[in-house]
C-alpha cells in the first residue's frame, strides 16, 4: 500500500473524489497542503483574491453542476472569511467542502497566531463539520463529507485540519474507502407509498389547483419529472425564487416567480387556489407573506427531503418526505392510473374555468401582457434583461448580486433550463455574483455566462476581476447603475418617506470603464436606450473578454409587484407607485 | 408543556455543542440538560427537558434529528417513563433543634446527609423535578448555602428502549 503524507493524502483524495477545481488561497496552516497539491496535484487550484469569493466560486461551480464546490483557505482570517460564503451555501442547500487549515494540534486553545476556532464558528451554517485529529483519519473524513454534502438535502461540510496532520516527514497508509457508511445519518430514499397515493388522489380532486416548485427540484434533479407531471395535469406552475428553471420560463403553463416580489398572476394564483402541491420548496418568508393569511382555501400537498421543512412555517395537509424525483415518479404513475381508471379527472370544465381566470390576471397585470413601465425617457432595468435575455438567446447563465437588479432578472429572463439561475436566494448575499460567475464559466467555459449586479453588490467583491485576468474568464458583467443601493432606496420610498439614509455614494463610484481597463478587461457604457441591444450584442461578442457593460437606469424606478407588508396576504401586492390590490 | 426529550448520540467531541447550540440558535429553551456516556462507549444518552407546544416539540425533534452526530430521538413525555432529578443541597445546621429540623425533613423526603460538618448538613436527595422542588420549598425555614441538580434524566417504562 502507498504510503502518503497528511498533505499528499488530501491532495489524492480530493482527486479520486473525482473534483474538477479548488477553489481557495494558501496561508502558514495550509502550506504543507498547497505543497503536496503543487507537487502532486492534477486538479487545477483557482486562487481567489478574498476566502469570501472561493466559498462563492465554489458555489457558483456547484449550482451550475450539481457537484459539490471545494475550498481550501489556511486558519484564522482565511477561516472567518469563508464564513459567509459557507453561509450562503447553507441557506440555499448548496453542496460544498470546505478545507480549513488549523493551528498545530498543540496550539489549539493557546490563541495561537492566525488561531480560530472554525469548527465552532461554523457550526450554525454547516450541515456537518469535522475536525481532523489524527492524519489516518483524512481519507475517511473526506469521504464522509463529500457524502454528507451532496446527499439528502445538500449543504456545505467544514473539514478542519490541523497543520500537524498535514507534516510531509510523517507518512500513512492511503487508501481512499469506496463507499461510507454513517449510522446517524440516513437521507429517506423513498416517499411514503400510502402518503403518495393520497396526494394523487388530491392533487386529482382539485378544482383550483397549482404547483408550487422551488429550488429542491433544481438540486434534486427533478425538473424533467415535475414538467412532465405539470403537463400531464395542464396545471399550473409557479416558482421560487430559487427555483426558476425547475420548469421552462417560457411555457404557457407557467406563472412566473411567486412571492414578495412574484408575478400578479402567480401570486392571484396561490392565494385563490384550493390544492397546492409544493415541492421542494420551503415556504419561505419572501414567499407567504403573512403565514395567518397564506393561501386560506388550500389543502397543501409537501414533498420535500428535509423533514424540518414540512410544518415549520405552514401546515401541510399531507406530507411527504423523499427525494423529489422519487416521489415525483411514483405520484406521476398514481395519478396515471387513477386517471386510467376515471378520465374525468380532473375535472375538465373546473380547470378550463380555472385557466380562464389565470389568463384574465395576466392579461391585467402580467409582466409580459399588460405591464407597462418606461414612464421616463431614461433605460428601464427591465428593458436592460430583456436585452440580456435576447442577446443571449435565453441560453445563458445568469448570476446574480443581492437587490433591485435581482429581482428584475428572475422577473424578466425566461429560465428554460435548471442551473441557469444563479442567485444567493436564502442569505441574500451581495458580493455573490462575480465569484459565483467564475464558478459556472469554469464549469461551463464553452457557455455565457453573465453577473447582473448593481454598483453597490460588485464592489463588495470587485477584487476578483484580478482572479478572472489571471485564468481569463471571459464573463460578462450587466451593471444596473442607478448610483443608489436601489433595494434599499425602495424600501426607503416607500416606508421612510424618502429619507435616502446612506443608500448613495453620490460621486464617489470609480469609473469602471478605466477600472476595467486597469485590470485588463473591457469597460462599456450605455447611457442612451437605442444603444441598448447594439452594445450587448457588441458585449457578447467579445468572446474572449471579460466586458463590464454599466447601463445607466432610471434610478427612480421599483420593483414591482411588491407584497404589501405587513399583515398583508399573498393577494395583497403593490404594482405600481400608487396601484394595489 | 414540558417535555423530557432524550437523545442518543455519538461520544465525539462537538456533539454536545451542536445539540445545544442548536437550542439557542433557533430559539429554543432548555430548562435542564443532562449527558453521560451510554455502556456502549461510543454513544452518549443525552436528556434535556424543554417547553414548547406540539408544532415546536415537532420541529425540535426533527431539527435535532437532522443533526449528524444525532442517532435516535425521543420524546419521553410521548408514553409512559420514570424521570429522575438528583440533588446535592447543602444547608446550614446550628444547633441540635435545627440540625434535628433538617435530619427530619430530609427522613421524610427519603433523601440521605452524606456530610456532616461541624455548622453543616449536606443532602442527597433523589425524584422527580417536582419533589426536589418540594423539599427546597420545605427548607425555607433554614438556611440553604448551595444547590446542585443533576437535571433531569429519564426512561420509558415497560419493553420501549432507546438503543441503536
């Protein structure tokens, strides 16, 4: 048997865990660690310039892949800085490894140099951690945490290593296990057949009925399976904000994002319906508005792997627990044969009346019917998707920051695939979208990939326009520049009375065409709406650039709809400045 | 309502911090906690007794489900079960109708004095929450200088075990 070192073992594990990249960056604890990857290692490392944007790198690689993303970072502030990252990662149940160096196993707890304790740092945003104690230990551990990471509901695994364990003088047998078995640690692998058959018999008697799909669909793989059912039924469906692309964003059938900042129609929808079947969704607070007044005539059917979600906010009628591609296979085939059996369900003449609702509320006030906005000369935000949307031939993938501009491309580009969408849904963190860009144009370099942001989300992580000159990652960045953190000043509109409290940075932007220029990528502005689609189209076609297109924007404009809050139900939604429900 | 949930896990470092600080992270209380190695070394029984109605106790059950360290749950307080609190109280005791007050509070209690000083009696004292309460209570008229309980540690009655 080999005999490898604690460094050369995690380098080897890491490759017979078969990982595509490393994200991360070197520091004392790790040094033995990055040794071992330079001499050995085949996997390609990206070095970020901030921890922060390896955790969003590696997140980026793993929603746009499903595979789990991998951080190396050294002790102390190479630690605290993936923190938020790893955060990120869990409220959006993204699978991730995160190395974390040590101290020397006898410095722990004499507050040692770059000492900190991650593993206690971390715990409230893991869905496990482990420290390493003894070098022997290092293939196992990683096993068990790429398991852990990728199985049930997803999540990031902290592997804390002190800097001992990786000593190159000290060798060990290696040998990396084919399979892991936890005992505390069983994900269901199948929804409950009585359970199933209920739901289908439900999901058959509805009347009012829509499907409310979320980002469990995307990371469970289920998009194929939950189309097929939505058409099977001609129901309709509605997702999260984290769940666009489960079902084509073009197809008649669906009734855009849902929510705070949800479609009319798809809000309407919810609330007047009288069976929901949710399905890897998690009920969120964007989502329910005020729970006492959530959707009051309907029965709620929950699929969903993580039993803490069923019930915690909304009670659900009947629940299911189980991978949702499972359970979406067998609820298919239950529905099937019951239709089989009375082909009058469901009733033809109810849905009919249904859908004719449905199209009278986006007639009224869809985005894509009735809604106007551009009440001003200047380029609207949606206008600037649009374009995006159209320039890209709705293919790309599109990363998002935290604000105005977020909303406006969930709104406003049609996710036809899973995986294209690419937001912190769950921490709302900004700073997400560039890193988490390089991620999915490392995955996928053959494919657009682009960041919408706002001036204030880029600067929180604008530093990594050194990481993508120096692995040139020709990625695109759609600035919304409206010179305000926009979100914010919404909220300040419309519940401070327009007191703009530190929301502006009034001259101090840098110029980010010459900001580009300095780093060595190209720098476009858009100030006049005829020049829109020409300098995307002209963005795009630098095939090997990274472009920075800042858009000027009407900086007065909102995001509607919006949920009237509080006490307001999902039917209550402001649509304009001065329209509500 | 109160209730006894008992929590077998694995004896690993972190396991503790992570049942409870998943307490206090999502806003959960814990009124006792009690945690001692099971026969099986690699195992810890763990009990704590909480306050919550049924959708919380339900979320605090899967939620500590869900932790990885975490191998079964239960909530006691479900069936029937024994729960046990012991007590160390040490209490002054001057004088032979005082010290004669406290040797027969503590006869009634059926608890023990395991120390005698001198100016000091020390009391052992074994039961339900309740009852240690009870003789706290009745020791009023005397002067308590400390307190310890154990928390309150429990078992299903009859054949139900908590084992892997």
């Amino acid at each position: 048997m080999e005999m490898l070192s604690g460094g050369e073992m995690i380098a080897r594990a890491l490759e017979d865990e078969g990982v595509e990249y490393i994200f991360g960056y070197p520091g004392g604890a790790v040094l033995h660690i990055y040794d071992a990857l330079f001499k050995t290692s085949k996997i390609p490392h990206v070095l970020v310039r901030h921890e922060q944007a390896a955790t969003h790198a590696a997140d980026g690689y793993a929603r746009a892949t499903g595979k789990p993303g991998v951080v190396l970072v050294t002790s102390g502030p190479g630690a605290t800085n993936a923190v938020t990252g790893i955060a990120t990662a869990y409220m959006d149940s993204i699978p991730m490894v995160v190395l974390s160096g040590q101290v020397a196993s006898h410095l722990i707890g004499e507050d040692a140099f770059q000492e900190t304790d991650m593993v206690g740092i971390s715990r409230p945003i893991v869905k496990h951690s482990f420290m390493v104690r003894e070098p022997e230990e290092i293939p196992a551990t990683i096993k068990k945490a790429f398991h852990i990471a990728a199985s049930g509901r997803p999540g990031p695994v902290v592997i804390d290593i002190p800097k001992d364990a990786t000593r190159p003088d000290a060798k060990f047998e290696y040998h990396y296990p084919d399979a892991v078995k936890i005992r505390s640690y069983a994900p269901a692998q199948r929804g409950h057949t009585g359970q199933i058959k209920k739901a289908a018999r439900l999901l058959l008697s509805a009347k009012r009925p829509v499907i409310y799909a979320g980002g469990g669909v995307v990371q469970g793989e289920a998009s194929g399976l939950l189309t097929e059912l939505a058409r099977e039924l001609n129901y309709p469906v509605t997702n999260t904000l984290m769940g666009l692309g489960a079902y084509p964003g073009t197809d008649r059938q669906f009734l855009g994002m849902l929510g705070m900042h949800g479609l009319y129609e798809a809000n309407m929808a919810m609330h007047h319906s009288d069976v929901i079947l949710a399905v890897g969704a998690r009920f969120d607070d964007r989502v329910t508005n005020t729970v006492s007044k959530f959707c009051p005539g309907a029965k709620i059917i929950h699929i969903d792997i993580d039993p803490t979600s069923i019930s915690k906010t909304v009670n659900a009628d009947i629940p299911i627990v189980g991978p949702v591609q499972s359970v979406l296979a067998d609820l298919t085939e239950q529905v099937r044969q019951l239709r089989k059996k009375d082909t009058e369900l469901p009733d033809p003449g109810a849905l009919a009346r249904w859908w004719q609702q449905i199209d009278e509320w986006r007639g009224d006030h869809g985005l894509w019917t009735g809604r106007r906005y551009g009440e001003s000369d200047r380029i609207m935000p949606q206008q600037v998707i649009e374009s995006l949307y159209r320039v890209t031939g709705g293919d790309a993938y599109i990363t998002s920051d935290v604000g105005q501009h977020q909303m406006f491309a969930a709104q406003y580009y049609r996710f036809d695939q899973p995986r294209r969408w690419i937001n912190s849904g769950g921490l709302g963190t900004m700073g997400f979208g560039l890193p988490a860009a390089m991620g999915a144009k490392l995955a996928f370099p053959d494919k657009e990939v682009a960041c919408v942001t706002g001036e204030g989300s880029i600067q929180m992580n604008i530093q990594e326009l050194s990481t993508c000159t120096q692995y040139k990652l020709p990625v695109k960045i759609i600035n919304l520049r409206n010179n305000y953190l926009g979100m914010v000043k919404q909220w300040q509109d419309m519940q401070y009375e327009g007191r703009y409290a530190m929301s502006t940075y009034e001259d101090s932007l840098p110029d980010f065409t010459r900001l580009m220029e300095a780093y060595g990528h190209v720098g476009m502005q858009v100030t006049d709406l005829a020049d829109l689609d020409t300098k995307m189209e002209e963005a795009f076609a630098m095939k090997d650039k990274l472009v920075f297109l800042d858009v000027f924007i009407d900086p007065m404009e909102h995001v509607y709809p919006m949920h009237v809050a509080p006490n307001g139900a999902m039917k209550d939604m402001w649509l304009s400045k001065n329209e509500r429900t | 309502m109160r209730r006894i949930i008992s929590i077998l896990m694995e004896n690993e470092p972190g396991a503790l911090s992570r049942v409870v600080g998943l307490f206090s992270q999502r806003g959960y209380n814990i009124e006792t906690l009690n945690v001692a190695p099971t026969d099986d070394a690699t195992l810890s029984r763990l009990t704590l007794t909480t306050v919550g109605d049924d959708r919380i106790i339900e979320q605090i059950t899967k939620q500590l489900n869900k932790l990885v360290d975490v191998v079964k749950v239960v909530d006691l307080t479900e069936g029937a079960h024994i729960e046990r609190d012991m007590m160390l109280i040490k209490v002054r005791a001057n004088g032979g109708a005082q010290r004669d007050e406290v040797k027969r509070t503590t006869d009634i209690f059926r608890g023990q004095i395991v120390d005698v000083g001198p100016n000091v009696y020390t009391i052992q004292l074994t039961g339900t929450g309740e009852k240690l309460d009870s003789f706290v209570a009745a020791m009023a008229e005397a002067e308590i200088l400390e307190v310890v309980r154990s928390g309150i540690a429990g078992i299903s009655r009859g054949e139900k075990v908590l084992r892997l």
